[in-house]
C-alpha cells in the first residue's frame, strides 16, 4: 500500500498543455475518483501515474520516493482498462495467473495467489473458462484478478465499467467497493460517471480542462461545490443555476438550488410556470417547470405525486439550502 503524490505536474501534447500544474496528495488506502466530461485530462492523469505519459514537468511520488522517471514495470501499480485486455485463448485461471508466470513465480505460489484472487472475486466457478464463455462483468472480474495477484502498491481503474449495461454496472460498482474494504488498497478510479464517482470514493477530484475544479469527500462536494462548475456537474438530476435579477437579489451572479430544496405548491410560491416534464422514478418524481425569464428547473417531489403536463405549479426555494456563485463561477460565503 502506498501513498501518491503529484507536485506540480503538467502535461502538454505538441504545445497544448491537456494538465496545468496540478497538485495532489493521495492517501494509502485511499480510494480516490478523478471525475470529469471527457477530453478533460483524466485518462492522462492517471497514464502519468502509470507512467505511460512522460510528464512535462513536475514530480510523482510514490510512498515519498521520486517515480516520476521510473519505468511503468517499477512503479508496483496495477491497471484495469475498460476493455478487460484478456487473452482469449487463455482460461480465466491463466490469464489471472499470467502476471506471476512472467515474473518466475514459483508454481505453489501461482496456485495459491490465483486461488484467493478467484475467492475474493466470485470466480471460483469459471477458472477453467475461456473469456468469451463469460458475461463482461465477469471478464472485468478477470483483469480485475489479474491485477490483485501482482499485489500492487496501489490499483489504478481507467473507466472499468463503460462497456457494461446499466444493471451490471451498478453490480460492478458495488463489488468494486466491497473489493476495496477487503484488500484496503489505495486505489484511483477513472469516470465520468459522477453517480460512480458520489458512490465509489473515499474523495474525488473534480477535473474540469485540465484544472482541479475541488477535491473532497463525495457529500462535501455536494453540499458545498466550490465552483459553479462543480455545482453543475455533481448530483443527478443537476442543481438548478438561475441568474439575472433571480440571483441578484441574492447578491450573487448566479445561484444554485437542488431539486430536493424546491417546494411545489399549486396556489402560491417565489415562481411559477407550467409544468413541462414530470419523471416519475417510484421513489420520488421530478417535476420540471418553464418558469419565464428562468428556464426550466427541477423540483423533486413524492413518488405518488399525480401532476399534469402544462398544470401551472409554484416553486419556492429553501433558502437556507441556496449556492451563490460571482461571476467568475466561485461560490459565495454562505
Ligand atoms: P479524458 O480522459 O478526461 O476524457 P484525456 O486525458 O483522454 O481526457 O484527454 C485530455 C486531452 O488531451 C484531450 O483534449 C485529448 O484530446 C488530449 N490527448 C490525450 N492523449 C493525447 C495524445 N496522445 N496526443 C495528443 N493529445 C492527446
């Protein structure tokens, strides 16, 4: 287990820089999510870490010795991608096995490291498959194997669950964090799934253009996103951002309010408009109302809430649950 450290790191292809010195302490055990829209520099963040990318400039450490030179091979990290890179005439027990035979691993050893990975992952049943004898959360169990028998210092995730449907992601999802309270590895997680990003991490890292956006724990980021940005890109459905004369009386440039703090009336509220979408999750539904001059915001309401499209309902914030944000998107003292 180790902890990671990144010093002022920037990465530039061809002169346009894609990281701007960047700055960040990972913890061992740590499980941390570097979240953002594509083309944000995630994926070359973590191949920085890996060492698959030079960096430009700036320093990676790893357990407080300088990586940033260090062949890939040396630096102990393990990586998952998202297209599993399994052989396919292997079995599962000899792709699991591969990393240990490259390395000489003595066959008593390869036996027994395989045989705990296939427990700790539910594979105890496939080892004699081959991979296209597997579903894809199984495959992704496979490198996932792969990647624990080389015990790592720490476990690197570059978008491991987007080539799985919805259902099996969420499975995936939940292995992943149950498999990280078993082995306690520090671990970094690529996505732009910012609901994996809220139910996976220990801390995530908002990448926005190369930048960090914030770096906290997932409730921290939603209850006091930093940038409007962040605001913006964490929690589903996303916090209402209204400007104008609705967030200067606030003092404010824009503000922000999450459809859990609207409360829909039929007779009286701040604003009103005419209902143009409601999504009913059985839980709770989303009621998305036109207001004019304001655009369309989302109220959550009951799961059994009975709306009509183009009914007219009234919104009223709870304003003690407001963002503010000035105009360059940085939030407001409360
Ligand atoms: P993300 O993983 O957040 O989608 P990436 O790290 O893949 O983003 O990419 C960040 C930016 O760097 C993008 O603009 C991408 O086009 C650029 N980029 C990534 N790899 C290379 C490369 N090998 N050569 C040139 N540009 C690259």
């Amino acid at each position: 287990m180790a902890s990671i450290a990144l010093k002022n790191v920037s990465k530039s292809f061809g002169g346009r820089e894609v990281i701007a010195s960047l700055d960040l302490q990972i913890e061992r055990g740590e499980l941390v999510v570097f979240v953002g829209p594509s083309g944000c520099g995630k994926s070359t963040l973590l191949r920085l870490i890996a060492g698959l990318e030079d960096v430009s400039s700036g320093q990676l450490l790893i357990d407080g010795r300088d990586a940033t030179q260090l062949p890939p091979a040396w630096r102990g990290l393990s990586m998952v991608f998202q297209s599993y890179a399994l052989y396919p005439h292997m079995s599962v027990r000899d792709n699991i096995a591969f990393p240990l035979k490259m390395a000489r691993r003595d066959k008593e050893t390869i036996e027994r490291k395989v045989t705990e990975a296939a427990r700790v992952l539910n594979l105890q049943d496939y080892l004699d498959r081959k991979p296209r004898e597997l579903s894809g959360g199984q495959r992704q169990r496979v490198a996932i194997g792969r990647a624990i028998v080389r015990e790592p210092v720490a476990f690197l995730f570059d978008e491991p669950l987007s080539n799985l449907d919805a259902a099996l992601r969420v499975n995936m999802r939940m292995e992943i964090a149950e498999l990280h309270r078993q082995l306690g590895a520090t671990t970094i997680y690529v996505t732009h799934d910012q609901t994996e990003a809220m139910t996976l991490a220990d801390r995530i890292v908002v990448l926005n253009a190369g930048r960090v956006e914030q770096i906290g724990p997932p409730l921290e980021l939603y209850r006091r996103p930093a940038t409007l940005f962040v605001a913006g890109f964490i929690g589903s459905p996303r916090m209402n951002l209204l400007g104008g004369a609705a967030a200067s009386r606030y003092g404010a440039a824009t503000i922000g309010i999450r459809p859990e703090h609207l409360s829909l009336s039929t007779s009286e509220g701040r604003w009103h408009g005419k209902v143009s979408l409601a999504e009913h999750l059985g839980s709770d539904t989303f009621v998305h109302v036109d207001v004019a001059g304001l655009g369309t915001i989302a109220a959550r309401a009951a799961g059994d809430l009975d709306v009509r499209h183009g009914e007219t309902l009234w919104l009223t914030p709870d304003e003690s649950c407001l963002h503010r944000f000035d105009a360059q998107g940085r939030a407001l003292a409360a």
